[in-house]
C-alpha cells in the first residue's frame, strides 16, 4: 500500500492538493472486488459521499449561473454532467483511474474502461476529498473538470430537435424517420457515436455526440438545418 500512498500522493501534489490523510484515498482507490479479495473496506461508502456532495456543488454552480433557469432545466443540465458517462470522462482527465486496485476477476474484464467503475471512482475520490480536505477542496476539482464543460455548453441544449424533426415530417407524410448508428469508436468510458437519420430511403442528415442520444440530436439538427427549418 505504501507504493499507491506514494502515488497518491503524486496525484494530489499534480491537482495541488495537500493530503493530510492519504488512508482515506487509498480506500477511495479499492473497488469492492479488490476488498473482498484482500478482507479490506471498499470505496462504496466514499462514493455514496461523493455521489451527496458532486449533486450538491453542481446544483449550487448552476442555480448561481443560471439565476433565471427554472428548476426543470437545472435538473437536466445537472443530470448530463453528474451522469457515469461524464463521471467517467472526470476520472480518465484527473488520471485517477490508473491507480485503482481491482480484483483479479474485474481486472481481467476490463474493470478499468468500464464507465461505471469510473464513475464510482470519481464520487468515492470526492467523498474522501471531503472528508480529508473539506468542501471547497471538492469544489476546487469540479472547477478543474466539471464546470468547464457546463461553461462550454450548447446552446441549444434545451431544444429538441428529434420532436421537432418528426413534427415536421409527420406533417408531411405517415411514416416517420428513424435513426441509423453509422459509427462508434473510442474507448469504453470515452465512445463517440454516429447516426444518420433517414426518412424512408432519403438520408436527412448525421450527427457525432458523446451518446447515443447526443448523436440522434445532432443528426436531427443537422436534417432541420439542411431543411432550413431551424
């Protein structure tokens, strides 16, 4: 354990951040297969703190950002940046997931790129941030990771171009498009997607996102766009 506490403490030294209790995160770094392995405690309760605290800090971001949003567009823009896709984006851009201590199972398949055991990694490291450094050390991360990527986001972000592509269609004709994955690439917890929607033989328009939702959106954006109805 002294060789991961040392590189631990590497890692904070890299995001500026002066560990004061370093047991705390090695228990962050051991997933429940490496502890029922080894008889030690898992990160589950760390990251049951986290999961509190990132939902916490990212509602308190946008509730101050967005002073005239109204509560059902808070709650969906905070769904799409605490969700185990974006979780798991956090973890790959801190480095944390080289460390984590797996079972021999879950090592061998593929433990580390799965998106949810990067995800519950991200919160456990946050709830042990908590608990060793307090709640500003935890924002101070999200403002590394999470709050650029609000910053960042589209604007339209609350339109639904899917509804808005099928109304429009549909207003036309009885048979409705559908949505056709052309491409997925990347790694498991970093895949993009690629769908091209189609309405009867007639190809409207593709999309790239970070989901497959994401893609669907972009794809009916681009149709709207190129039917100039957007």
């Amino acid at each position: 354990m002294n060789n991961l506490e040392d590189k631990i403490k590497q890692v904070a030294a890299s995001l500026g951040l002066p560990l004061r209790n370093t047991e705390l995160y090695v228990m962050a770094f051991t997933h429940q297969s490496f502890a029922n392995e080894h008889h030690l405690e898992s990160n589950e309760r760390l990251e049951y703190l986290g999961d509190a605290i990132l939902d916490f800090l990212v509602a308190d971001y946008l509730y101050k950002k967005f002073p005239n949003l109204p509560e059902g567009q808070l709650t969906k823009i905070r769904a799409k940046f605490v969700c185990a896709s974006a979780n798991s984006r956090y973890t790959a851009a801190l480095k944390l997931d080289k460390y984590l201590m797996l079972g021999k199972g879950e090592s061998e398949q593929g433990g580390k790129s799965k998106p949810s055991v990067l995800a519950d990694l991200f919160e456990a490291f946050l709830g042990a941030l908590y608990l060793d450094l307090g709640l500003e050390a935890v924002r101070g991360i999200l403002e590394k990771v999470v709050f650029p990527e609000i910053g960042s986001m589209d604007a339209g972000f609350f339109i639904d171009y899917k509804s808005k592509l099928q109304e429009y269609v549909q207003a036309e004709s009885r048979e409705g498009v559908r949505y056709v994955l052309q491409e997925a690439s990347g790694l498991a917890h970093d895949k993009t997607f690629k769908f091209a929607v189609f309405h009867e033989d007639a190809k409207l328009g593709t999309g790239i996102g970070k989901s497959k939702k994401e893609a669907q959106q972009n794809a009916a954006k681009d149709a709207l766009e190129k039917l100039a109805l957007n």
